[in-house]
C-alpha cells in the first residue's frame, strides 16, 4: 500500500509541472453504498466520505485531480451488514463541457480499513478483501467562491469477499472547497 501511496504522489508532483491552473480543497458528501452480484439480496447502506483533493488544470478543457477520501460503503441485508470503511484515492480525469460543468472518469484505489459484518447481531468471520479497484464515472460544477459539487457512481472491479462474488457500487453526493 505505501509504494502504490508514493508513486502515485510521485506521479502527480510530476505531472503537476505541467498544470497551468493547481488548486487544493477539501470535500464531503453522502454515499449510497451496496454490494452487487452478491448471492444474498443486499439493501442500501447510507454512509459518509470525506478528505483532500488536488486539482491541476491542464487548459480549459482537461483537468487531472487526485483525491484522498475516507469512504464508509458495504451494504445491509435482513439478518445483519457489511460495514466497510475505506481509504479511496481516486483519480479523476475532468472534461470541461462548458466553463464549470465538467464530466469526470477514471480509477479508485480503496484500502479497507474497517470491516464490520455481522449476521442476526453475531460478528460474522467473513474475510474481506484488503484492496479494491473501481472505475468512476460523474459529473461536477465549480462554482463561484472555490465551492465544487460532484456526483458520482464508483463501480467495483473486484469481489469485496474472499471466495464469493459481490462487487462495490456506490453514488456518492459531494461539497467541495477549493482554498487556491
């Protein structure tokens, strides 16, 4: 995880050298969070994401922007919850429609950090995956003032549990703040 960490900030200093407009915020939002193609039916899980992002403009078009989030996702189910928090750094290729309005995709990196998941009240001993990878796809305003609004929906590669099947799929609601 530290290599994957440091060469991707190795990446983006590099890249940064290029950028003709940098800025650096924060956000927070609401994720709407469930497993997909799991072998139990799975309901929402309503959580929270919040963290830094990196914006390096590259003209008016094409924007580059890195992000550091905490992610709480999983899903719940009748007889208990899949609970799992996350570090995510996603890395969002921004197009600019128009001046503000932007359609972003590209990968997320997502560590888990937390993994709770317990059946009729008992902590289950599932065993999760340490890592996943999703594909992003959304769209953003920025707004006068350093102010951002993104919507997104994060779509998991990989299974979320050992030796089952069930991938991440998340909508996620965010505000931003841009300081520079």
């Amino acid at each position: 995880m530290k290599r994957i960490i440091l060469v991707l900030f190795a990446s983006f200093f590099a890249i940064s050298t290029y950028a003709q407009e940098i800025d650096f915020g924060f956000k927070a939002g609401m994720n709407f969070a469930t497993i997909n193609d799991a072998s139990v039916s799975l309901d929402t899980r309503t959580g929270f994401h919040a963290g830094v992002f990196l914006g390096l403009k590259f003209n008016d078009k094409i924007a580059l922007q890195p992000e550091l989030l905490y992610s709480q996702q999983g899903a719940d189910f009748d007889l208990g919850k899949f609970n799992l928090d996350y570090i995510n750094i996603p890395v969002v290729l921004k197009y600019y429609l128009v001046q503000g309005l932007n359609i972003q995709v590209g990968p997320q990196f997502g560590f888990v950090i937390n993994d709770e998941v317990s059946f009729a009240g008992i902590v289950g001993d599932v065993e999760t995956e340490n890592f996943d990878l999703s594909g992003i796809v959304g769209a953003g305003v920025d707004l006068p003032f350093g102010l951002r609004i993104d919507a997104r929906y994060n779509f998991g590669f990989n299974d979320v549990v050992k030796d089952s099947s069930g991938k991440n799929s998340v909508f996620s609601l965010a505000l931003g703040y841009s300081f520079l």
